[in-house]
C-alpha cells in the first residue's frame, strides 16, 4: 500500500476512537445529570430521598432539660403529656405545683419558684399552667432549659375559652343564654377588668406569656412588637396548634428526640355538642378585634412557624408529620382497639381515664382501654391517654417516693381516682 494511503488509514482509525470515545463520555454524562436531576427536591413526593435522615450523624444526645409554657386551650395538655411520658422513661424530675395550688402553678398570679413542690425541685422539665415570670423560672430550671410554648388561633381559641371557663368567668357567665354571639356583639357590657379570671376574657395568650392583656395594639402598636421581643428572646420554638404535628417534627428536632417520643393520644377535647363545628366569619372578626393583641401575637408567630419550616424542608417537615400520623395510629390501634375513638367520660370504665369535666354543659372526652390486664404495655397506654390532674397527682407521688417521702409502692392501674378538683385553683389574681 503506498505510504500515502496509510497514512490516511492511521488517521480515519484514530478519528473513529476519538468519536467513539467521546460518545461514550457523552452518555455517561446524561446518564449522571439525570441522576442528579432525580435526587433534586423539585419533586418531593416523587423524590423523597432528597429529605436529610430522621437520625443525624453523628447523632446529637437528647436534650433533657426543657420548660413548656402551656398556654389555655391550645392542645397544651397533649403536649404536657408528651412531655411527662419523656421525663418517666427518662427518670427526669418533673417540677409539680404545690397542693395549695392544686394542679397548675397558682394561676393566675406570677409565676413563683416557690410554688414548686419541694419533692420535685430541683427539675428538669415543667409542663403545668402558670403565668410566665422569665426571671423565676431561670432561677427555678437549669442553664441550658429549652423553652418552648404553643399558640392557637384567636377567634378557634375564644370558642373554646367561652365554653370551657363560661362557669368560673364572670364576664361569661353575665351573657344570656351563654350565647358567645351577644358577648363579641358587646364585649365591654359583660367584661371588668381586674376581677377574678377576667383574664379568660381577654387576651389570653397574652397574659399567659406575662404581658398585659389589657393593652390595644390599635392604640399603641410598640408594646405588642416589644412582647413579641421578649417571647422570641427566650423561646427556641413557638408550635401553632393548627399545625399540630409539624409542630411536632420541629420539636423532636429542636431536643434531638425520636420520632417515638412525640407520639400522643388527643386529650382534653370537647364533644362535638360542646363546640361550635364552624365558627362563621363574622363571629371570628370580632373575635380577634376584641383579642387584637393575641391577634397580633398569633399572625407573627404563624408567619414565623413557616418560615423555620421553609429553612428545614417544607416537603422533608411533611413527610415526617407523615410518619409521624402513621405511627400514632398504629400506636392508638394498639392500645384503645382496631378502631379507637374518643369516649364521653361516663362511657370510660377505666378511673384513671376519666377527664375532669369543667361543667355540666361542657363533655371532655377521653380514650378507654379495651379490656383489663396489667404489664407494660397496659401501663404505657395508660399514660399515653391519661389526663392531666390524674398524671400530675401520680408523678408527684412517685417523685416524692424517689425522694424517701414514702417507700410503699403504688400501682398504676389499682390506684384510686384523684380526688375531684376544681377547674382553677383557689387564689385571687394578682401580679
């Protein structure tokens, strides 16, 4: 062959290697940017691997120390509940009112270490109502507590307010015929401020969180954006009721919990007779006028209960309240029967089951245990649906046993029912 002819025969090889080899270095790279492309969060039901892992790596130690701001009628008493079933496993020290103040920390007056049983101080979680003091409960809980509380919609939380206190609130029980209407028609005809729970009446989230509630942010707006400073200075995680498990999420993530010790069974809701099913427009408006400083309160803490949700993943945040939802309903299957319900209180056989009933016109609900038995898994329901004054009173007396107060033990299952209380304890308001 002449050299000619060969050497264009060495060239056409070596081209044909080039294109071959480029074409192959071609595919893989569509290959990898499809790749790339599947794991991209644009898509989260499609692509949920995009989401972080439920454990981190290397994991965090739980946080044990953390105080719960439980605001009224905000599904505080679930969170509570959560709560003390951590301490237990734990062997935590749950800080426990005094009995001069009955189940909650002398409500409605300031907040005071000395309301604190003794048998339960020094302690690392506290979880039952009082009126928010920062510099008491610093002295009170450790240095590193976590402080977390919870809000609810106004006009959703008046509604329950004017049921659930309409007995013990003089401005409530003024209204003829308890009608909530007649009261957000005229507020002021039926409300005294400074009288015995006026503050159930008005602005309650706000005098829980230690502000005044007699204050206007229409008529003087900086005082509503200082108590907001003041609340985002010491709270890590303000929750949203409506928003109730990705609240949740954000906690378990915040403590460096399981997804297991943030399940619950719904506890302290009234029958659907003792509520009103839809609050109508008009109604909720004048709802948050007459609350306007909760009001402000609540559209400043949703706004940024969102936006915490963005930083972490709003798909990832859904997909584990997802979870979360799945595994509280196999963990309610597993304890209250295949179809678990919430019962009227006389329906429930188990005594430590029963919820308190705040008046004859108001039905609190509860769950009941399917059949007898005793065990660990008996005991573990039982606590996961058990109210609040039923827990409180037995984890005072197991703290105080630890404590060498008494040595007999008591089971949970054969004790007696706590004595009846009143809803609210027997103190005048004060500051």
């Amino acid at each position: 062959m002449p050299p000619i002819l060969q050497c264009l025969q060495q060239s056409t090889t070596t081209m044909s290697r080039r294109k071959i080899l480029l074409l192959v270095l071609g595919c893989s790279t569509i290959s990898l940017l499809i790749h790339h492309w599947s794991q991209l969060s644009w898509y989260p039901k499609l692509f949920p691997l995009s989401c972080p892992p439920l454990r981190e790596s290397p994991p965090r130690a739980k946080h044990m120390s953390v105080a719960f701001l439980k605001t009224h009628k905000t599904a505080g008493t679930t969170v509570q509940n959560i709560l003390f079933r951590f301490a237990e496993r734990h062997n935590l020290t749950v800080a426990l009112p005094h009995p001069s103040c009955e189940h909650q920390f002398c409500y409605p007056r300031n907040f005071s270490a000395h309301f604190v049983h003794p048998a339960t101080r020094p302690p690392h979680m506290l979880a039952s109502h009082l009126r928010f003091d920062r510099a008491e409960l610093e002295r009170l809980m450790p240095s590193d507590t976590v402080y977390v509380t919870i809000l609810r919609e106004p006009a959703a939380m008046f509604e329950s307010l004017f049921s659930y206190y309409n007995q013990y609130c003089p401005a409530f029980r003024r209204v003829p015929n308890a009608s909530l209407e007649a009261f957000l028609r005229t507020p002021e005809a039926y409300y005294r401020p400074g009288e015995h729970f006026a503050m159930f009446a008005h602005n309650t989230l706000a005098y829980d969180l230690g502000g005044d509630n007699e204050r206007s942010p229409r008529d003087d707006a900086a005082y509503l954006a200082g108590l907001i400073r003041q609340v985002e200075e010491v709270f890590s995680l303000v929750m949203i009721a409506e928003y109730f498990d990705e609240s949740l999420v954000l906690l378990r993530r915040l403590l460096a919990w399981d997804l297991d010790d943030v399940l619950y069974a719904k506890l302290n809701a009234r029958a659907a007779t003792s509520r009103l099913a839809t609050i109508p427009e008009a109604l909720a408006r004048a709802a948050r006028t007459w609350n306007a400083l909760d009001a402000g309160l609540y559209d400043h803490f949703n706004a940024t209960f969102w936006r915490r949700v963005a930083r972490a993943g709003r798909a990832c945040v859904e997909r584990e309240a997802r979870e979360l939802r799945e595994a509280r309903q196999r963990l309610l299957r597993r304890c209250f029967g295949d179809e678990p319900v919430l019962r009227p209180a006389a329906q429930i056989r188990t005594k430590q089951l029963q919820p308190w009933q705040p008046s004859r016109k108001v039905d609190i609900m509860g769950y009941d245990l399917p059949g007898g038995g005793a065990g660990p898994t008996t005991e573990a329901c039982l606590k996961l649906a058990m109210p609040e004054v039923q827990y409180s009173n037995y984890l005072l007396r197991k703290q105080k046993r630890r404590g060498g107060v008494r040595s007999r033990p008591e089971p949970v299952l054969d004790n007696p029912p706590p004595r009846p209380i009143r809803a609210l304890p027997r103190v005048s308001q004060g500051t």
